[in-house]
C-alpha cells in the first residue's frame, strides 16, 4: 500500500518536469553535408555549450594503431589552418570559453563552455579545425610524452586502470573493446603521421558526427552559424562498418595482476551483455541499480556493510554500440581473501536469480532513474551530453523524452532473466589485482618424491 | 520549545534582491536569510526549474577542531547516518533511497555538511528524518564498529595513489601537528582509538543551532518552508562551545623544505611546490583568483603551456590558492615519469619565476578576466551549488557582493595592480616541496631543491 501511494508522488512528478523541457523543445536540423545539429535554449545562465560527437573511438582501431582516436583528440587542439598551435585555447580562453575532451570505445566528444555572446568565436574555432586540421611534426612528438604520461599517472593513481585493461585484453580476443581506450605503449610510441592523416580523412567528416548546443541561445542563430562555418566542409564517405563479432565465449576466463602498493585485493568480474540498442538494455539498467546503487543496493548492503567482505563496490555498465560488458567492481576489506569477497558477490547474484525481487524494490530502481533523469535536467551541460548520447546510443535524442515509461515498463521477470541470462559463469572474466601472485601452486604439494611412492 | 514558532520579522537580518539578469551580467538570485530564536540561522532561495529540493546543514566544525584526535569530526559527520532512535542506519537509507533521494555528509578542515536533495513532494517524508540525524544523531555502537573498521582499511587503501594524499603530507608540512596541519580523515592510529561517545562528545560540543546554517535552495515558497523549517527546528535547544584558540598559524621554514614520499613501486613523481596563501575573506581573493589563472588555473596558464604542451613532461600542471578561515596557502602541482623528475620541477620552479621576472602583460590579463568571468555562471547553476554557496557565505562570512561585485572586481583589476598582488601573496623564497616517487631513483636529487626530511608511503602518518 505505502508502495503505491509513493509511487503515485513520484508519478505525479512527471508533468511538471516534463513540461519544463520536453523533446519539441529540441530543435533538430541536418546541414546539407549531413552534419546533423541538436538545439535546447535554456536560459537560466547567460552561458551555453558545444558537445561535438564523432562516431570514432577505439573500436574504429587496429593493432598497431591502437589508442590512435584518443591521442586524435589530442591532435585536435594543436593547430588548424587559421589557428595555429595553441592559438585553439589561447583563443577560446580569452573570449571566456573552456573545453575539454573525452574518448571513449565508441565515440570522442569535444566539449566547450562559452558565455552565449563568445558563440561565433567557439563555431569559427570548431569548424576551421574540422575543415583543416594541421598535423605539426613536433606537436606530434610532444604530444606522445603528454599521453604517454596520462597512461602512466592513470596506472599510478588507479587501480581501477590497472585491472581494467588485462580485464578487457581477456574478455575480447576478436573485437577492438579488446585493448585500452588509452592504447598500448608500444603504439603510443610508434603510429606515425600518415596514421592520423588516414584517420582524420576516414572518420572526421561532418557527416559522421552530432552537434548539441544547450543554453542562453536562440536556435535561429545556431542555424545561421552552423550553415555559415560548417555548411561547405564536404561530406566524407561513410566509415566502413566494424564487423568483428566477438566469438561466443564458452567459459569463465581469470586474469591476476601484481602491484606491490596495492594493501588490499581489488576484483573486477566482468559479464558479457549485449549492446545498448538491444531491448534488454533497460532490464540490465534496473538491475545494475538494483544491485549496486546506494547503500540499500543488493552489493553494498550485503558485502560492506552486512558481512563486510568490501570496503567498497560499486557496478559500471557503460553505453556501446556493440556487445560490451557489465562491470562488478569491489575492494577487499582487510584481512579479506579475494576468494571469499567472489564467492560472496556470487552468493548476492544468485539470490537475486534464484528468489526474485519484489515489488518495492522494483519501485525504488525505477524511481532512482527518474530522479537520475531529473538530475541530467538541472544543467546544461547534463542536458548537452544526455542528448548526444541518446542520439548516438538510443536511436534518436527523442528517446531520452520516452526513457521514463521505457524504464517502467520494465517487469521484476525481465529484471529477473536478465540476471539469469547474463550474470552466467560462462559469460564472465574475473580480474584479481593484488600485491603479489598467489604461491605457486608446485611449492604447496609434498615433495615430488613422494609420487614414486618412497 | 513553542517558543521558536514565532517568526520575528526583525530577525531577518538580509533579504537580497537580484537586480535582474543582463547578458553579460551574473546576479545573486534572491534569497532570504532568517536566524530563529535559538539561533539557528536559515538561509532560502526559490529556484524552480525542476521540482527538486536541496537541504543542507552547514556546521562550524571541521578537522581544525580535532585536536590530537585526528579524524574526530570526520567520523562524526559520517556517523550522523548511523541511524536515529526512531530509524536505524539500514530504515534511513531504504527511505531516502525508495524515493530516489540524495543522503551526503562531508566535512572539510573549517566545517562539517549533511546534505539532502530530493523531490520536493518527499520533502514531508524526508525532513524530519533529516531534522534527527542532524539534532539527535545516536552513533549507535555497531553501526560504529563497522564503520571504524571499513574506515581503518580505507585509510590504508588511499596511500595506494599519491593523489589521495600529497596534499596531506604539504598541509602537515606547512602548518605543523595541529589545526591545518590535521589530515581531515585522521590517522589509522587516531581514528582506531575513536569511541562512540567522544563522537557524541563532539557532536554535542559544536552541531548546536547557534552553530548551523540550514540551506535550503529549490522548488517551494519562502513562507512555508520558513514555517516549517521552525516548525522542525525551532525546538533543538542547546549552545555550542566557544572555539578554542587554535593554533593554525604557519610553520615559518628556514630556506626551502623538501618532504620526500617513497613510494618503492612508482612509475612517477608527484609533486607539490608552495608556501602560505589567504584566508578566504582577503579582499584580495577575486584578483587572485585572475592572477592564478594566468600562472596555473587553466589549460593556456603558464605551467600547464610550459610543462604540458611545450615540453611533454606530464599530462597537466596548475596552481591553486586553498583559502580556508584563519589561513591557507599556494601550491604549483604535477607529475612526470621518474626520469624526468628533475626537467619537471627546474621547469616548475622557472616558469614560476616568470610571476617577477617578466610579470603579466595587458594581454594575459585580459584573457583571464573573460575566461574567468565566462566560467563563473555555471559554477552556480544547480540547486546543490546555489546552497553550497549559501553555506560557504555562512562558514566564511563573505555576501552576496561576492558574486554581484564579482565582475567589477575582476574588470579593475590592472597589470600595476596585480605586480603588487604577486609582491604581497604569492611565496617567493623559503619554498615547501613535497614529492612523493621511487626514494631510490630520486633521493639524491631531491638535495638540490632543500633541507629533505623523507618518509614512506605506506606508513600511517604524515609528518613528524
């Protein structure tokens, strides 16, 4: 009873939200070389934004290249035609914009945050280096020792990093999510100019991104700045498809790593599900929350706090265009065998497999995700990257409008099968980061004279 | 307990209109500031762009009054969420949760938060609740236990990433063993010896009404939520302690200092090169703020250009002022691969230099001013920022002029100015270093930049 009346509250949320942006709020238009822009003027600060999304990240790579799209982006803020090196930033900076940039798996996105009357300048700085980027011998050299060190500080710092990448390397021998976003130091070294004029032609075409202006803007003048700087770049011919399928994989695969500083065990168990257009994505959603949001989730409850197996846990599921996976992440507590804190995350998996969810558990995941959904709502740059990524990621930015009732159609069956389908033994790679490796398992048997019998 | 029912208009020491928003001009947005009759003071601001609601307590009590029981008011701001008499620790996080609400504590060297954000339908729910765990927190024993244990093994597992406490290790070094110098989550030794009753103990000493600042910024109307805030409030009673005299001045060094971490496993060194800074109520703090923004406080500043984009040697370097209430200080950071660490701090240090020698150009100084006006809006946008602030004008006693005289601040400031600034705030001699790499590799090299005292990682402390 108290379930539904609670639930009826945060119903009742729904039109006021709504109301306040809805998906005709977004002005959507497609340049004639097939740049398709997304606007959402926003008001509430005198501020706006530019999210540029390429559809290239490190699954467009090969070995030999890999890492080559993020060190691309780096590429990117050292010289176009008309800015030469540093003059990207130096120019940027001084009408009061900032940047950054991100590359993940599948896409590398340029953001920039601008007061709204610095706009003409962010397009002119964007569009000159799309049309005619400058691939300076020396930026590139210099540039390897920053990556390079971004690689190594990410080691040093994280030991997240430190397992991520031999979790991956394991759980994918065919497709590209095989390798760190980052790269193999070994590539970072050695790609050459010819690689990243290659890539700049294949994949930086304007009709292979999404551009998504949020904020203090009119969408007439997006328009006109969008036709007037991007308008005559040409359009490229479409990337080729990547069409490696990752081989079914047919049983558990285990990888250990070893740094001496690590004090306690660190455990990556990471399941093979599939691509985020899939229809079971919302289900998976549900479940990641059901078992690692807050401290009332399945894992947190049961293993730091209830038996204390981990000081910390948490669940990762990234967005992808291919099949991926599904990340349980946990740090021992002291004194605690990696072994035991697995056999306890088994333990909370199979619960949920075996005896089911209940109604009001249900209730509160879906909740917690329209609270999420109000959240991206309340800035700008929240409103920026949801959209792209809707856009990329969900078949079209309308879908983040519909993300709600996607998410309460879902049964506590679906959430239930999931689990079952999914979190299979056969499906997943176990990562154990530690201090040293275990004993070889020789040194523990009696002495090998003992098989002759004596 | 009736008694704070009565809302005294007079008591209503501010009432702040924003003048309305300009293109090009940042405003407060409006707010109430009420103190009720036990000295709670209340501080609300409408914001109505989604139906959510922030609510956060900001306490005058941080690390600085931890004595030698480092991590005291850390573990007592954590232990807030271990329940109520009416709800243990597991019934408040269930409810919290089921509604999709945000339950936080933090606690920082000058003061302490809990904070909530929640559907303002909730609100009816989830006050109360909120209203216990910050007045009648019960610290209950095993909820206790489990906590100090998880904590023990955290403070073993953050000495894993130079990162986590580099800065740790400069603020010991610059303030000594007390005050500042207090690592704000303790030490593996002092938060083992914490009870549940020395929690209390402080609990009691310091979140008292005269002490607290109730923030509330969201989707609801003044007037009500100030009659419900004394409904909910007007009855804690209590007085806090008066503060001691803490002893947050600087370590005076003689000549440059060098804390040298090793870390036997290091691919890199991390490093810190500073000395003291402000408080955070200087009048000098906006132009500063400009000043370190052209040295290391964004990508183009001079140390990133220099270290970064020039040279290769690392990923990124800045500068930051760290302004607390009674003190603070400056700091350059960054890292570099073991081998490069000397080219990176010779490098560091002379573009440091560069602050005297060649000093700030008309140029410079106006692309700061932009870049730093362009970027002030957004730090304000959401309802958690907006209390943020709220609290923070409370805990440092600055106004509303710091946002609305914000631009004129940062527009009069000239080059003749700020060659003054840098005279009178930034350290020029006498230079704390900390760097935290592979002792082995390094420890020779370190004697080139000071007097070394040198320590271990993993070992539970940061000083002498």
């Amino acid at each position: 009873m108290k379930v539904y009346g609670l639930f009826a509250v945060v119903l009742a949320l729904l039109s006021p939200v709504a109301s306040a942006t809805e998906a005709k709020d977004v002005k959507a238009f497609t340049l004639d070389n097939g740049m398709k822009f997304l606007v959402l003027e926003d008001h509430s600060i005198p501020n706006a934004n530019l999210y540029l999304f390429w559809k290239v990240g490190s699954r467009n790579e090969v070995p030999g290249i890999t890492g080559l799209s993020h060190f691309f982006e780096h590429m990117m803020f050292n010289g176009s035609e008309n800015y030469g090196p540093k003059m990207f930033d130096q120019t940027m900076e001084a009408a009061g914009g900032a940047n950054n940039a991100y590359t993940t798996e599948n896409t590398t996105v340029y953001t920039d945050w601008f007061p709204s009357d610095a706009m003409e300048t962010i397009f002119k700085l964007e569009a000159d280096r799309v049309r005619a980027l400058t691939l300076d011998d020396e930026m590139i050299e210099s540039e390897r020792g920053v990556v390079t060190s971004e690689r190594s500080t990410g080691l040093e710092n994280s030991n997240f990093r430190a397992i991520w990448e031999e979790v991956k390397g394991a759980a994918f021998r065919a497709h590209p999510y095989s390798w760190p976003v980052i790269g193999h130091q070994s590539d970072i070294d050695n790609w050459s100019k010819q690689d990243l004029v290659d890539y700049f032609k294949t994949y930086y075409a304007p009709n292979n991104a999404v551009a998504v202006v949020v904020g203090d803007v009119s969408t007439r003048d997006v328009k006109k700045l969008a036709e007037r700087h991007f308008g005559d770049i040409p359009a490229g011919k479409a990337p080729r498809p990547i069409h490696t399928v990752e081989p079914e994989q047919k049983g558990e695969k285990r990888v250990f790593v070893s740094k001496a500083s690590v004090t306690t065990p660190n455990l990556m168990i990471a399941y093979k599900i599939p691509a985020t257009s899939d229809p079971d994505y919302h289900a998976l959603s549900l479940l990641a929350s059901l078992l690692g949001d807050g401290n009332s989730s399945r894992l947190y409850r049961q293993l730091v706090d209830e038996q204390q197996l981990a000081t910390d846990i948490f669940v990762y599921m990234p967005e992808s265009f291919d099949p991926n996976l599904f990340y349980i992440y946990a740090v021992a507590a002291d004194g605690i065998s990696p072994e035991a804190l697995e056999k306890g995350i088994y333990r909370v998996l199979e619960t949920v497999k075996t005896e089911g969810i209940d109604d009001k558990e249900l209730q509160k995941v879906k909740n917690g995700k329209l609270m999420e959904f109000y959240r991206t709502l309340e800035t700008i740059n929240g409103k920026a990257d949801t959209l792209g990524s809707y856009e990329l990621y969900f078949g079209g930015y309308e879908k983040l409008f519909e993300a709600p009732e996607d998410f309460n159609r879902v049964t506590r069956d679906d959430i239930v099968n999931a689990a079952r389908e999914y979190l299979a033994k056969s499906r997943r790679t176990v990562g154990i980061l530690d201090k040293a490796e275990p004993e070889d398992e020789l040194a523990a048997l009696p002495a090998t004279s003992n098989e002759r019998g004596e | 307990m009736k008694s704070t029912l009565i809302i005294l208009l007079s008591l209503i020491v501010g009432a702040f209109a924003g003048a309305g928003q300009t293109a090009d001009s940042f405003r407060m947005p409006d707010f109430e500031q009420v103190q009720l009759d036990n000295g709670l003071t209340l501080y609300l601001m409408e914001q109505h762009e989604v139906p959510l609601v922030s609510v956060a307590a900001f306490v005058r009590a941080g690390a600085v009054l931890d004595g030698e029981q480092m991590g005291l008011a850390s573990m007592t701001g954590d232990g807030l969420l271990f329940g109520t008499d009416k709800l243990p620790k597991k019934a408040v996080e269930d409810t919290f949760e089921f509604v999709g609400a945000n339950l936080a504590t933090s606690v920082a060297s000058d003061y302490s938060v809990l904070s909530m954000s929640s559907a303002k339908k909730d609100l009816n729910v989830l006050l109360p609740i909120f209203a216990d765990l910050l007045t009648r927190p019960t610290f209950a024993a095993d909820e206790f236990d489990k906590h100090q244990t998880r904590t023990l093994a955290q403070l073993q597992q953050r000495r894993e990433s130079p990162r986590s406490v580099i800065n740790d290790y400069f603020d010991r070094a610059m303030f000594g063993a007390d005050g500042y110098g207090n690592p704000v989550s303790g030490t593996q030794k002092t938060v083992g010896a914490l009870t549940p009753d020395e929690l209390a103990g402080f609990h009691k000493d310091w979140y008292q009404p005269d002490n607290v600042a109730l923030v509330v910024v969201g989707d609801f109307a003044t007037r009500d939520m100030i009659a419900r805030l004394k409904k909910q409030f007007g009855g804690w009673q209590g007085q806090s302690k008066s503060r001691p005299d803490s002893d947050n001045a600087l370590r005076t060094l003689d000549g440059n200092q060098v804390v040298l971490v090793n870390k036997s496993d290091a691919r890199e060194s991390t490093f810190m090169i500073g000395g003291p800074g402000i408080t955070r109520s200087n009048p000098d703090y906006v132009p500063l703020i400009v000043i370190n923004t052209v040295l290391g406080g964004r990508f183009t500043s001079w140390l990133n250009d220099e270290l970064r984009v020039n040279s290769g040697l690392t990923y990124g370097a800045r500068s930051r002022f760290n302004a607390l209430e009674e003190a603070g200080t400056f700091a350059i950071s960054t890292f570099t691969k073991t081998e490069s660490t000397e080219a990176a701090m010779d490098l560091a240090l002379e573009t440091y230099q560069r602050l005297w020698s060649q000093g700030i150009d008309k140029a410079a100084l106006d692309s700061a001013k932009n870049y730093v006006k362009g970027q002030f809006p957004p730090d304000y946008e959401t309802n958690s920022q907006l209390a943020g602030l709220l609290g923070q004008m409370f805990i440092f006693g600055f106004g509303p002029a710091f946002i609305n005289d914000f631009e004129q601040q940062v527009d009069s400031l000239t080059t003749d100015k700020a060659r003054q600034l840098i005279e009178k705030h930034f350290p020029r001699d006498d230079l704390q270093f900390v760097v935290i790499g592979k002792a082995d590799a390094i420890a020779e090299l370190m004697k080139k930049y000071g007097t070394v005292s040198r320590y271990e990682i993993e070992a539970d402390q940061y000083g002498d």
